[in-house]
C-alpha cells in the first residue's frame, strides 16, 4: 500500500514516516516488488484533499517500476 498525503508526502505500507526521497524511493522498493512472483498489486491510497498530480506520479512510478496492477483504496 502506497499512501499520499495533501502535500504529496508517499508513504510506504502504514510506515509513519514518509519515504524521504519521495517517488524516487518509492521507485527502488517498487522495482523490488516487481520481480517477484507473483506480482503483488499496488493499491494507492490517498488523501482527502490530495491533487491528482500527487496520484498521476505515483502511477507513473509504479508503471516504470514494472507493476502491472495498480488499484484504489478508498
């Protein structure tokens, strides 16, 4: 699970901190999970008041990363 806040901060499963190296990071710990088999699903959960922009990156990076299935938590 991949969270966002309003200000864009990513959070990597439930951590409480966010990945300090913002969707860089995210893109190293998804190339990891992309190998394995079978591929996990990401699911994105973002903020109430998060800008799309935030959640467009996201995608992207997991799309470069390798990950075929992205869902939504709401």
């Amino acid at each position: 699970t991949v969270s966002i806040n309003k200000d864009g901060d990513v959070y990597w499963n439930g951590m409480m901190k966010p990945l300090p190296g913002g969707t860089e990071d995210l893109f190293d710990r998804l190339k990891v999970e992309a190998v394995k088999v079978p591929q996990p699903e990401v699911h994105i959960r973002g903020d109430q008041n998060v800008r799309y922009e935030f959640v467009g990156k996201t995608i992207l990076t997991a799309q470069r990363a390798g990950i075929a299935k992205v869902g939504f938590v709401i």
